[in-house]
C-alpha cells in the first residue's frame, strides 16, 4: 500500500467559515478536475470530507478534516500517481490556500 499524502494548511477562519468555503469550493474543483477524472464522489460526516475518484484509470482516496486552525488533507495515491506526488500535493495546497485565504480588509 502506497504512503499517504499528507498536508496541512493553516488558516484563520475558524472551522465553520473554513468548512463553509470547502463546501463551497467542491464544485469548483469537480470542474476543474472534470477533464482528468471518469467520476468523483464525496460526502461530509461531520467535518471530514471523504471523497473517491478514478484519474488517468487509477483509483484515488481520501479525506479533509476541518479544524480550528487548519485543515488536513490526506490522499493515497496509488502507482504512477505516486510519484506525482510532490507535484499534487504543491497544487492541493496552492487551491486550498486560495479557497482559506482571508479577505483582506479596507484601508
């Protein structure tokens, strides 16, 4: 079994505006990802969310646990997939960073 992908990503919304963007930002990623992928599935237990989908014909999982202060995602990349896995992991993490980044304020 392949090692998984871990990163977290820090933010300063709180866990229920982080949450709020995640769920918001789920479609925006399935476009995104509509080229690349024949299906993603995901649901949210609590603030976790759990997601499959099959890429370039392999099978990827994983999951974003919500918190305070962060967020935590944690991929398995199976295969070829695997040794992408830097690459992915910098993209994740640019997105999320996008998605958690706090508006800045009026001067």
């Amino acid at each position: 079994m392949p090692k998984p992908l871990v990163m977290t990503i820090s933010h300063e919304l709180g866990k229920e505006e982080a949450k709020r963007r995640l769920q918001n930002g789920v479609g925006q990623m399935r476009a995104q990802l509509a080229p690349l992928t024949s299906s993603l599935d995901h649901h949210w237990m609590e603030d976790r969310l759990t997601f499959h989908m099959v890429a370039l014909g392999q099978r990827i999982a994983g999951h974003i646990d919500v918190l305070e202060e962060a967020v935590r995602v944690e991929l398995q990349l199976p295969g070829v997939l695997g040794w992408l896995g830097e690459k992915i992991g910098r993209r994740i993490q640019r997105q999320a960073s996008l998605m958690l980044e706090k508006p800045k304020q009026p001067s």
